[in-house]
C-alpha cells in the first residue's frame, strides 16, 4: 500500500481532484483492493473530512485493507514524495524563480491538470449515476457558487434537506401502494 500511494504521490499533478483517476485506477482496477461503488462512498467521505483529498482517500483505503496501520502506511505513501518535493523546491526555488524556462514549464502543465480533474470528474458523475436529465444539478450548483457567490455552505444544507424531503416522500409514496 505504501508504496502504491507513494507513486501516486510522486507521479501526479493538480493536487486530490487530478489525481482521483490514477488512485481509482490504482485501488479499484489494479489492486482490487476496493469495489467501484465503495471507492465511490470512500471519495464522498474523504470529502467531507477535513485535509487533503487525497490523503483521506489513501487513509480510508488503508484502512479498509489493513485497519489502523494500512491507513498510517497508505497515509505516509501519500504524503512523503509530495513532503520530499516541496521541500527540495523549498530549498532551489528561490535561485530559479526567475528563471523564463521554469515559468514556461509551469504555465505548461495547467491545461494537463485541468484535463487530470476532468477525467475523475466524469468518471465519478458515472459511478453516481448522474445522466442527461439530472446534470443540471451540478451545472445549477457550480453556476451558483462562480457566479452568485453562494456559499456552499447554503448549498450543501439544501441538498440535505432536500435529500431527506425526497427520501420522505419516498417512503411515504411506498406506504400508500
């Protein structure tokens, strides 16, 4: 697992989103370490914890597999070769900020993390079920959030709330029949 996520760690760019199709094709396709559905509900919850997408999921993964130490070990697979990078930049970066080739390199490689948090981001509205007819929730929300400035915040309790209204009618339209 360590060194699984520390490849992942080492060799992906754009940050959690980006790298969601490598850990997804790593953990789910690969390693067979986890279901397509369940690495579904594992980035919904890596969601909503706090920290670095991506560590979370190397953490429930982990621990998934292994318990306590799986999730300190994919935990530390995750993190070390992005400590280690940083750290050497840290170190360098100032003799080469200047530097017209590391700027070129750098305005380079933000198509390529665009295109790497658009593919997780299709491929998760897939295992989600998302279809034609419900991709406006999304739209309306992203379109709210960029434009209007709505808090997610707000959005995220309307969601709940209307997931439980939902859910309500639901059990209450199966009572009736």
């Amino acid at each position: 697992m360590f060194w699984s996520f520390a490849k992942i760690g080492a060799f992906t760019l754009g940050g959690g989103y980006a790298m969601l199709a490598v850990i997804e094709e790593e953990v789910v396709s690969k390693r067979h370490w986890v279901e397509k559905g369940d690495f579904l509900d594992l980035v919904v919850l890596a969601q909503t914890a706090p920290g670095i997408l991506a560590v979370n999921i190397s953490i429930l993964t982990g621990n998934k597999i292994a318990g306590k130490r799986g999730a300190v070990v994919s935990a530390l697979g995750a993190v070390l070769p992005s400590f280690i990078t940083i750290l050497v930049i840290a170190v360098c970066f100032s003799q080469f900020q200047d530097n017209v080739w590391v700027r070129k390199v750098f305005n380079g490689i933000r198509p390529a993390v665009i295109a790497l948090i658009a593919v997780p981001v299709f491929s998760l509205a897939k295992s989600a079920d998302v279809r034609w007819k419900t991709v406006w929730i999304p739209v309306l929300v992203a379109l709210l959030i960029w434009l209007a400035g709505v808090s997610p915040i707000y959005i995220i309790v309307a969601a709940i709330v209307c997931g439980i209204a939902v859910h309500w009618i639901e059990i209450k339209k199966g009572r009736e029949e």
